[in-house]
C-alpha cells in the first residue's frame, strides 16, 4: 500500500473520530435525549467512513455491507434527531428498522453476486442523495421556526454531500469509468466525494454544537422572561392584596361611622328639641324686653342669637334629611347661599384660633350647582378644619384661610370653582401621592376618610377637585379646588 494512502487513511480516522467526540464535550451541560440522538447518529456514520477508509485492510464485506449499512442507520438517526427539534410525533423504532434490515439485505445479495462495487456504488450513492435532500429540507423547516446560522452550516453540509454523490451519478452515466466509483482511485469524482464527507462532518458537528449553543441561550432568554413577568405579575398580586387589605380596613372603618351614624341620628333628635326650645325661649324674651329702657341695646343681640338658633335648626333639619334621603341625593344648590349658612360658623371657631378666614365670591346672585347641600358644607367644614389644624400647629406670623367662589371654562365646558387656600405647612408629599389610593389623611389619627369622601362625592355630581401646594413668589400653603357642574349653562 502506498504511503500517500496510509497517511489519508490516518487523516480520514483521525476526523471522523475527533469531531464527533469534541462537540460531545462542547456540549457538556446543554445535553438531552435530541443531543444524544445525534451523537448516537453521527458516532455510527463516522464509524461506518473509517470501515470504508480501511477498505485496503479489511474484508469487502465489512468496509461495503457493514459500513453501509451503518451509514444508512446513522443517517436515518439524524433525520429522527432533526424531527425532534420541529417538535414532531417521533418515529417508532421498527419504522428505522426495516428500511435498515431491508437495505442491509440488499447490499448482502449485491455483495453475493458480486456487484457490490459496481451497482452497490451507484444505489448506495443515490440512497444518500435522497438522505440528503429529506435532511436539507428538515434543516430548512427548522430554519424557519428559529432562525440560526449554525443551522446554515448544516444545510449546506447536506447541500456538498448531495451534491458530491449527484456529480458521481452523472459523470458515471455520462461517461461509463468505473474508477469514479471507487474512491482509492484518486479521480477527481472519488475525490470530491472523500473532500465533501470531511468537510461535511466538520460543518454538521460545529454547525450542530453552535445551533445548541443559540438555543440553549434563546430558552434560558425565555426562561428570564418569564422569570421576570412571574415577578411582575406576583408584584400585582402583592400590590392588589394590599389595596384589598386597605379596602378591608376602609370598609371596618364605614361600618364604624355607619354605626356613628346611627348614633347621630339619635343625637340630632336629642339636639332638635333643645334648640326650638331655645327659638321659642328667645321670641318670649323678644316679647318682655319690648316694655323695658335697655331693649334697644339687647334687641340687636337677642336678633343675632335668634338668626343663629335658626340657622342650627335648618342644618340639624338638613342632616336628619341627608340620613333619610342617602349621600347620593342631587339638588339644584344655591352655592353662595350654602356657605354663607355655615360660614358663621367656621368664622366663630377661626376667631377663637386667631386665624383670619374670609369668603368671597365672583358668582353671580343665585348661582346653582349640581350637590348634595348637606354633604357640600360637610365637605367644606372637614377641608376648612384641616386647615384651621395646620395653621394652629405651624402657627405663622398672620394665619389665614380663604374661601372663593368663581366660575371657570376648562376642557371646553363652564363650572363653578369653589377654592380653599392657607397660607400654612400644605399637604404631605406623601399625601399628595397617594390621593388616588384607597385610604388617605393628612393627620396622624385622622381616619383617612375626608380626602377620600371629597374626592368621592365631587366625582359623584358630576366634576373633580384639584389638589396642590403653594410655592414662592405665589405664597405657600395648601391649594384646593372643587370643581362644580353647574346646573344650568354659564353665560
């Protein structure tokens, strides 16, 4: 044998048994059943090129029959390796094994009558064409699913090995020399074909460990996705427990101003009979000062007290009308005319802090507004005492609370402004922030209701507040606005 032949044995042996086992180990830690399918596959066709490169020192049977037995087995395992990426209904084993018994059988009969070298070359050539051409088209599937270069290589391993063994097939027929079918010959036919299954084997074992790689990195991609949308969706569960929670603690607290309320109603009933007592006792004083000198001086007094008498009655009348009729009853309301009813009031109690609280109004006579007149002063007394709390606790050089009324175009429509301004502390970032949550208070014990009942009820006639701080030049202090559907069209 000459050495030229020796040493291209050596080097074909040497390929086709050191690719194989060095993907193997590139793949270590990205191994599964595919993985060692296709070990499996390309391990017995590189077995199956060294019987056939050893063909000068073994038997025909072995380095034809045997070899190319194994090399249709192998390439039968890498189709099934190939369907098993696409995500398709694995093959049963006796279908790989009867096509692999039947063509062992026919090589057996070939090898008997002695055309194994000759018709054997030229079928067993054209079985792989067609392995070759049904594992390209699989490639190209895959390629479609999960785009690779690695899978590039792999189908053009395919594309050089088909076209190896086509150009054999053609250029025996065209020409009729055996010595293209046989690959120790050293034509250029014989060589292209041992050049192609060398280069083969290198594209399709780096090709197959880089497309692992790629996928390995696409699916742990996917696994921190959804790693990271678990979390995002636990956060929302946590965030909606929370809100539940505080909705449970929101509701813990109604159901104790529900049972206020009821108690309310008993003291508004308890309060109603002393203050027309009051009204009756001061006409009837009215009456026994007319005969005396000192009633000129008294009379202006006993008038006030009576004005204030009345106007708690009316209010007392209000409330019980309010827990008779539900917070959601709507009203034309005189706007002007309700503060001024609770505004003495407020002033009595600001004048005992020595806060300075002034009303004033740009609207014009019996302006209406879609309210509750009740829940509208209840809603002004809670934001004017808030207020009055933070005056008292900061206690600036000359406290103040302003209260006007206007009216306002916005977003195209016309409403009546009630504005409430300090010149105090403002309101807590914090509590700026978290206005559209469910609980919120500005005081320590306060019990979180009053932001939310204004927000609440203003929404529910029909308009909005606005909430902020004052900054320099323009003062300091809190700034609240309730914006207010009229109930007829501004002019």
């Amino acid at each position: 044998m000459h050495p030229a032949i020796g040493l291209l044995i050596q080097v074909v042996i040497a390929i086709h048994i050191a690719l194989p086992l060095g993907t193997w180990l590139l793949l270590s830690g990205r191994r599964n059943d595919t993985t060692r399918l296709w070990f499996v596959s390309i391990s017995v066709y590189s077995l199956s090129v060294c019987s056939i490169a050893l063909r000068p020192l073994v038997s025909e049977y072995l380095s034809y029959v045997v070899a190319w037995t194994g090399a249709c087995a192998s390439w039968l395992l890498m189709i099934e390796t190939f369907r098993r990426e696409l995500n398709l209904k694995p093959w049963r084993w006796p279908f790989m094994a009867v096509p692999t018994t039947v063509w062992s059988g026919f090589l057996v009969w070939l090898y008997e009558t002695g055309d194994v070298t000759t018709t054997g070359v030229l079928v067993y050539s054209a079985v792989f064409l067609g392995l070759n051409v049904v594992l390209s088209r699989l490639v190209w599937q895959l390629r479609r699913t999960f785009p690779s270069r690695s899978l590039v290589m792999i189908q053009g391993a395919f594309a050089i090995h088909a076209a190896a063994y086509l150009n054999r097939l053609a250029q025996y027929a065209s020409t009729g020399q055996l010595e293209y079918l046989n690959v120790f010959s050293f034509s250029w036919v014989s060589n292209l074909v041992t050049l192609s299954t060398i280069l083969a084997m290198a594209l399709i074992c780096f090709g197959y460990w880089g497309f692992s790689l790629e996928k390995s990195n696409a699916e742990k991609k996917y696994a921190q996705q959804g790693q990271r949308e678990a979390m995002a969706e636990s956060e929302a569960m946590r965030t909606l427990v929370k809100e539940r929670d505080q909705l449970l603690m929101l509701n813990a607290r109604v159901s104790a101003l529900s049972s206020l309320s009821s108690f309310s109603a008993m003291l508004v009933h308890d309060i109603s009979q002393p203050l027309q007592a009051l009204e009756l006792g001061l006409y009837d004083l009215q009456g026994r000062l007319l005969p005396l000198q000192e009633a000129p001086q008294l009379k202006p007094r006993i008038d006030e007290l009576m004005v204030l008498s009345g106007k708690a009655s009316e209010m007392v009348s209000s409330l019980r009308r309010l827990m008779i009729r539900g917070q959601d009853q709507m009203d034309d309301v005189d706007l002007h005319k309700a503060i001024q009813a609770v505004f003495p009031i407020l002033q009595g109690e600001a004048t005992q802090r020595n806060i300075d609280i002034r009303l004033s109004s740009h609207l014009p006579p019996t302006r209406s507004v879609q309210a509750n007149e009740v829940m509208l002063q209840r809603i002004v007394f809670n934001l004017v005492a808030n207020a009055m709390d933070a005056l008292s606790e900061l206690k600036p050089l000359r406290p103040g609370i302003a209260i006007e009324l206007q009216q306002q175009a916005k977003d195209g429509k016309n409403w009546v402004v009630l504005q409430i301004q300090d010149n105090g502390p403002g309101l807590p970032d914090e509590l700026l922030r978290q206005l559209t949550g469910p609980v919120a208070s500005s005081k320590a014990q306060g019990s979180g209701l009053g932001l939310l009942l204004t927000q609440s009820m203003i929404r529910l006639w029909g308009g909005h507040t606005a909430m902020r701080n004052l900054s320099p030049p323009t003062g300091t202090g809190a700034w609240i606005e309730l914006w207010l559907r009229p109930s007829e069209p501004v002019t």
